[in-house]
C-alpha cells in the first residue's frame, strides 16, 4: 500500500471517530435529552459500542474489497444531499439552545469530512474497488441519517 493511501486510511479512521463521537453527542443531548430513566446510560453506552461493532463489520467487508477483490453493492437506498438535510433540519428542530444546534453542525461537519476523505480513498483505487468502497460509504451514511428513526434493529 503507498505511503499515500496509508495517510488517507489513517485520516478516514480519525474522521470515522470524530464523526461517531459527534453523532453519539446528538443522540444524547438532542435525541434522548429528555428522557430520564434508570436504565438510559447503559443503553446509551450500548449504543457506542454498537457504533464500534459496526465499524468492525465494515472493516472486514471493506478488508474483502481492498485485498480479495469483493464486488460490494449498495444495500439501501443512496442518502441525496436532500436527506441529509431533512435529517438534520429533524435534528435542529428538537434543538432548545446554541449548544445543541453546534452539536448538530459539529455532526454535520464531521460526516462530510469522512466522507470526503472516503472518496478521497476510493478514487486512488481502481475503479472496480474504488466503487465498491464507494458502496460501503453510501450505506454507512444511510446507516447514520436513518438509524435513530429504527433503533431497536439499529444494525439488522
């Protein structure tokens, strides 16, 4: 691997984590900021390590696409700029304050820039891989824009 494509993968790991982070934050003091009850931090911690669960699982799909060569398609419906705007629009609306509306910009920052650097990564590839990469995004970023929507079968 060049010495290039290992700068990008360590910055799209960073990104993935800063981004994870900022969407934990909202989830917590936007999502569920009025809910109270005895058992909400540990669900909230479960929610984390479920984040982390799932970077694992596309780790090894991703590691299939980069080293075996593996076709990846699409699993759900691609998120259009207009989407993720509606999502965040949905998030900005539960928000009382200056802090949680920079928790929702912050959020939105973060997930362009994994993004980018994502692309960044795919267009190095060649273009078979590089699509497939490409894949991997378009259903995390679906994963992210949906899931607080279904968070019961959050990865199923």
């Amino acid at each position: 691997m060049s010495n290039n494509l290992q700068s990008l993968f360590y910055d799209e790991y960073i990104a993935w984590n800063k981004m994870n982070k900022a969407r934990h934050n909202a989830y917590v003091n936007i999502v569920r900021a009025d809910d109270h009850y005895s058992a909400l931090p540990m669900e909230l911690e479960a929610m984390y390590s479920a984040y982390a669960e799932k970077r694992t699982q596309l780790l090894d799909i991703e590691k299939q696409i980069l080293f075996g060569g593996e076709t990846y398609y699409v699993q759900h419906p691609v998120v259009r700029t207009a989407n993720w705007k509606r999502y965040l629009q949905s998030l900005r609306k539960k928000c009382v304050d200056d802090e949680a509306l920079a928790i929702v910009l912050e959020l939105d920052e973060t997930t362009r820039t994994w993004i980018a650097i994502r692309q960044n990564i795919a267009k190095t590839l060649p273009p078979a891989i590089g699509t497939s990469y490409d894949n991997v995004t378009a259903d995390y970023h679906w994963a992210i824009t949906n899931e607080e929507e279904h968070i019961v079968g959050m990865y199923d």
